[in-house]
C-alpha cells in the first residue's frame, strides 16, 4: 500500500498512476468482497483442459460444451514448423455432473487453416453460431473478423463473413444478447474513438442486419481492457482490469435498468482471484457456470513448469441461494390486517406478477424470491392509498431474509351524504319551541342557518316548511299555533335574505304527531320542555339535494313525519 500511493502521489505517467490507483482501490476492497459459499468451483479433467490455452466456453442448448484451444497434445514444441498452432472450436459431450467426453475439433468448415477460431456465441435455438477468425501477427492481433454458421441436418455449414461489421476495427469475444427491448451482439473491441484499450460494443441485430456499434460508455468501460461480455437474465457480465479487483482481470456483474446501466459490482471471491478471470458463462437454468482463469491448482497440466501459465477452463456449480422476503404492513399507528400484497417481477420486457397474498388477520406477508431479479411489492387495502417498493437480488450471494416494512397513508374519511327528492320529508331535529309560544329559540338557530345556506346553494328551489304540536290544549288553538310556528321560521329565513317567496308554510297542529301525545294520553308521562318543531320538503328543485350527513347529523328519515319539503 505504501508503495502504491507513493506512485500514485509522485508519478508523473498517467498510465502508471491509473494502474496504481485500480490496484489501491482493489485492495482497499479486499475485505468487501463476497465468499460466494454457493458457488464451488473446480477446473474441468484433461478431456477439455491441455497445457495450451483454452477459451471461448460456452454451453450449447442441449448442454454440449464448446470451446476453443490452441492445441490438445499435452506438449507443444515449437520447431518452425507451427501450422498447426492456432486455436481450434471443439465441442465435449456431457459424461456426467461437472464431467466431459473427450474433445474432438469441428470441421474444416469451421477450422479454418492459419487463423485462429474462437469466441463462440449461439442463438436461443442454436440453429446459427457466431465466433471470430483471428490473425496473430507479432503477439498481437492483426485482425479479428466475426463469421457465422448455421446447423442444419445435424451438419454445420460453412462459414461466411458477417459483412455488415466488417471494418478496420477487431471483433472479439461476441455474445448476442438483448438491449433496449432487441436483439442486439456484444463484442470486445479496441476501435478508435473508445475510451482506451479494448471497449465492450453492442450491434443491434434489426432486421437480419447488424447496424453500427455502439460503445456501453463509461459505467462500464474504462481506460484499460474490458473484455469478455456475457448477458443473463437482464445483467451483463464482463471481466476488466480497470476496475477494482483481486488483480489481473475480475468479472463484474452490471444490471440494465431499462435506459442505464448501474450497479456494477464485483461479483466476489470463488468467481474471481488475484489471477486473470474471465469469459463467465452460466447455463440456462443458471444452475453452473463456466469460466476461463489462469490461476494454478494441483493437478494443473504446467507448460515449462509455470503454474500461472495458460488458460484453463473451469466449471462452476451453484447451489440454489434461499431468498426470503417477510413483507410487513403498517400505518401510521402501527400493525395493519387486512391488506394485499403483489410481489411482480420488474426485470423483463413487461412485468410479470410472481405471487399475490392477503391476510385477514396479521400484518406479515412472506414470499420465496429468485437471486439477480428486479422486483416490485404493490400493497392495497381498502380505506388506504397503495403503495409500492422497488428492490432487487443482485449481489446477493448467500441465504438471506429480506424484510420490507411498507407504512400505508389513510385515505380522508369519505363525507356521507343523504339524498332526498322532490316531496321527501327532511326533520328538522333541534328545532322545538317553548309550550305554547312561537318564537325562535337560539339553539334552533344552527339548523335554520344551515336550511339558508342550503336554499342559496338551490337558487330554483322552493320549499314547505311545516310544523307541528303535540296533543296538548283543543286542535284548533294547536292549529293556529302551529302556524304561527312555521311563519316564525320563515321570518328568521327571509331576515337571512331567502326569498319569501320561496317558503310555503303550513301548520299542521296536532294532525300529524311526531310523538306519542295524543288525545287521551296523560302528557305529564312524557317529555313536556318543548313542543314538536318543524319540518321541511321541497316543493319545486330540479334536481336531487345532497345533504352531508356530518353536517346535518341530527336529520333522520322519518317516514310520515315531515319537516321540509323540497318542491
């Protein structure tokens, strides 16, 4: 550490600094990084593996294996005479869990003589396989020109030049893959105009066409080499030595979000070393993996005695993570029953709904998940506004339980409203009157000016307003009295500015009793403060009245008693 920031602080080659910061970063890491206790890695048998390198690996459909290698004789002796030394596609059959047959090289067809033939890519169907032709020239690359081929009566054919990408620029590592809602290749390049070393492209495949690449940009690439990619279930995998890392190249896992690229990471011991790590490839139930590395282990073929040197091919086998989600529901005063939970998978093209779950009585929903997804929990209940949450698996590399806590908002009490029509009767409750008088009483006051407001809000209106008395005294005095009642309220309207004309009134006396005190009932049994109060119905409104039940709270529908009615 001090002798990396000693050159970070004093070098003056920027390309020295930068190689020295990645390294300070990595180690810094260090401890971050995951075990991936899941994942148990182990190099495939001499069937597959030779002291040369391999590379390219990649599961066909069925479950073949293909590759590329350079040569399958344990030793390579360089005597001028070196046709033969180019990298070749093979395929190995499966012999078991994690074991292959041995390798036999596909034709000529394919192998082509003096060029190198590697990074293999298939699509869905396997029908057509892209990989590259590759020149070497002075321990470089002179070019590298994608070819595809096509598998038909169990034959492949011959390889013709992808011409739509054929430029002065190097295609390596392809993987078709989707982008954007399509089918697009992603490719390793050095073309000019990337950001340094070699880039990762895509090419969108439109049409049976391949159109003009286009760089993944700075979330991705950097100053050194990214090489490698591999998409599954909506990340991109690609190895790099300009991220932080263990040293040498790393494989990282970013994720497409639907416009960007994002949460890169490194994906963590097993995967990775301080060796060079690269050309990861999972099957399609993601159940194994493949990867290329060159760091030693026990029964590595050596050439010249170097444990590091050459590339291996190594199979990955992944036990299944157990992922919980424990949903908890609340509002604002603590534990909410009675909700609905959606757990929707938000990784693909269009969401998908996973699993739906109510619970009549707890607040605690639990849901098993997939590693590497994207998802959304979507919380309703009635009296409540929904909500929802985003979150995803990535990065996770071991069991693990997820809680969620979501705090549900109540929705305002929805205000109830009573409806009357034309000649319905509307109580007129706090509206009683001293025996035997017939002036206003304060406390009648709030509903009389809630009846004003109400006869403004229906300018069209008109009502009757009607009262009523008990059985007390002959039905003519109670008559007249009654009258005098309902014209009394009718002042106090007009004196608020309704109409007169508006207001009919009509004493009814003791004609239509809104108690029991009729004649021959001794009254002194019953409530004797005040006497019956008036009613209401409309006469004339064109349309329906909607009173606030929570404003008119004493108001009742009592048939055959009337206070107003609305005409």
């Amino acid at each position: 550490m001090v002798q990396l920031n000693y050159i970070i602080t004093t070098t003056k080659d920027e390309k020295e600094k930068e190689e020295a910061t990645v390294l300070w970063k990595g180690i810094k890491l260090m401890d971050t990084f995951n075990q991936n206790v899941e994942a148990e890695i182990k190099p495939l048998g001499e069937n597959v593996n030779s002291a040369s390198a391999e590379s390219s690996p990649v599961f066909y459909p069925d479950g073949t294996l293909f590759f590329s290698s350079f040569n399958r004789k344990k030793e390579i002796i360089l005597d001028g005479d070196e046709s033969d030394y180019h990298a070749k596609i093979y395929l190995s059959k499966r012999a078991g869990k994690g074991e292959f047959d041995k390798a036999t090289a596909l034709p000529t067809l394919i192998n082509r003589d003096k060029f190198n033939n590697s990074g293999i890519t298939f699509t869905e169907d396997g029908k057509t396989m892209y990989f590259t032709r590759v020149k070497l020239k002075n321990n470089g690359v002179e070019s590298s020109v994608l070819y595809a081929a096509d598998y038909n009566g169990g034959e492949w054919s011959a390889a013709k030049e992808v011409t739509q990408l054929k430029s002065n620029f190097k295609i390596q590592h392809p993987c078709l893959g989707e982008l954007f809602g399509e089918k697009v290749l992603y490719f390793s390049s050095d073309m000019d105009g990337g950001l340094g070393g070699s880039d990762i492209y895509y090419s969108t495949l439109r049409n049976g066409n391949f159109l003009t690449p286009v760089n993944l940009g700075n979330t991705i690439n950097t100053p050194f080499d990214e090489i490698t990619p591999f998409y599954y279930g909506g990340n991109l995998y690609f190895s790099s030595n300009g991220h932080p890392g263990m040293g040498g190249h790393d494989v990282f896992q970013a994720t497409w979000t639907g416009s960007t690229w994002s949460d890169m990471i490194n994906i963590g011991f097993n995967y990775n070393s301080s060796y060079d790590d690269f050309g990861l490839h999972f099957n399609q139930g993601g159940t194994s993996a493949l990867l290329v590395s060159n760091r030693p282990y026990d029964s590595k073929i050596k050439m010249n005695n170097n444990a590091s040197c050459c590339d291996d091919i190594f199979m990955i086998n992944i036990r299944e993570k157990v992922i919980e989600l424990i949903v908890l529901v609340n509002d604002e005063k603590g534990p909410l029953d009675d909700a609905v939970v959606e757990l929707i998978n938000i990784g693909g093209k269009d969401p998908l709904l996973v699993d739906k779950k109510s619970n009549n009585a707890g607040n605690k929903f639990g849901f098993s998940l997939d590693g590497d997804k994207s998802y959304l929990i979507q919380v309703t209940r009635d009296g409540y506004y929904p909500d929802t949450l985003t979150f995803n698996t990535r990065g996770i590399f071991d069991d693990q339980v997820i809680t969620k806590t979501i705090v549900l908002k109540a929705k305002p009490r929805s205000e109830d409203y009573d409806t009357y029509s034309i000649n319905e009767p509307i109580r007129l409750n706090n509206i009683y009157y001293d025996l035997d008088k017939a002036n206003i009483r304060p406390e009648a006051e709030k509903d009389l000016l809630y009846l004003s407001e109400l006869m403004e809000q229906y300018p069209e209106m008109v009502i009757e307003l009607s009262s009523h008395t008990d059985s007390r005294s002959d039905d003519n005095y109670n008559q007249k009295l009654s009258q005098r009642r309902a014209d009394s309220a009718k002042r106090w309207l007009v004196d608020q500015g309704v109409e007169s004309r508006r207001i009919v009134t009509q004493g009814y006396g003791e004609k239509m009793l809104l108690n029991r005190c009729k004649n021959g009932i001794n009254v002194l049994k019953m409530n004797t403060e005040s006497t019956e109060g008036p009613s209401l119905k409309s006469l004339q409104v064109l349309k329906p009245l909607k009173l606030k039940s929570q404003d008119w709270k004493t108001q009742r529908r009592t048939k055959n008693k009337t206070l107003i009615m609305l005409f």
